[in-house]
C-alpha cells in the first residue's frame, strides 16, 4: 500500500503516509471511536498480512480510557489481533499509560507490538524499526 492522505472526521485526524498510520484524537466519543473502529479495521485488510505501522496519539488531556474505548479496542484485536505490526501510544498521562498498558499485556492473542511514548519523534522512529 502506498497511500497518502489525511482526514479529520469528527474528533480524530486520520493521516497516511505509505504503510505508517497516525491517529491523532481530539475527542474519544462513540462517534470518533466508531470512525476509528471502522477506519483502522479498513487499513488492516487493506495490508493482506504485511505488517502495520500505527502511532496512536492520545496526548490531549481532557481524553480518558472509557470503557466504550476499551470494547472499541478489543472488537478490533479480537478480530486481526493475529496480525503483525507495531502499534506506539504517544501519551503524556501516565495514568492512561499505566491503564492501556497492562489492558494490552493482558491481551495474550496478540502478534503486533504495542510500546508507550511521550515523544513524537521516538515513537516514530519505533515504528519505522519494523522495516
């Protein structure tokens, strides 16, 4: 896949640069959780097996790990949790870090890896490790 692109849909920017995927929410509403459910779910068939590359952007701070995120979240790794990649978490609260990260290691049938960063820069530079 070697597209590019970006799109803001509700609260969630969508931004595509080849195989790297950046999710960048303002808002973590049904709405915008819905568009990224459905969104990310696109991305990962659209990779037929090669591995992914997603920074999810979570730093604003008014955001939260809701519980309609978490079921959001494990829709999506029960259904392609079988496929390889790297998923970074750019986040400044250590509390939704702390949260997300133990929620993901408790997710046993996952292949891709899931990291934390309160840096842009390093999270990308992770995610382009994958090559």
């Amino acid at each position: 896949m070697n597209t590019n692109f970006q799109e803001q849909v509700n609260g969630l920017l969508v931004e595509q640069q080849g195989n790297l995927l950046v999710y960048t929410f303002d808002d973590i509403t049904r709405d915008t959780l819905d568009v990224w459910t459905d969104h990310f779910t696109d991305y990962l068939v659209s990779l037929s097996g090669e591995p992914f590359q997603v920074l999810m952007d979570v730093s604003q701070d008014t955001l939260s790990f809701t519980p309609y995120f978490r079921s959001s979240t494990q829709s999506v790794i029960d259904a392609y949790g079988h496929l390889p990649g790297r998923i970074a978490v750019l986040s400044h609260n250590r509390l939704i870090t702390s949260v997300v990260d133990l929620y993901m290691r408790l997710q046993k049938q996952k292949r891709f890896q899931v990291a934390f960063f309160a840096d842009r820069k390093a999270a990308l530079k992770w995610l382009a490790e994958i090559n």
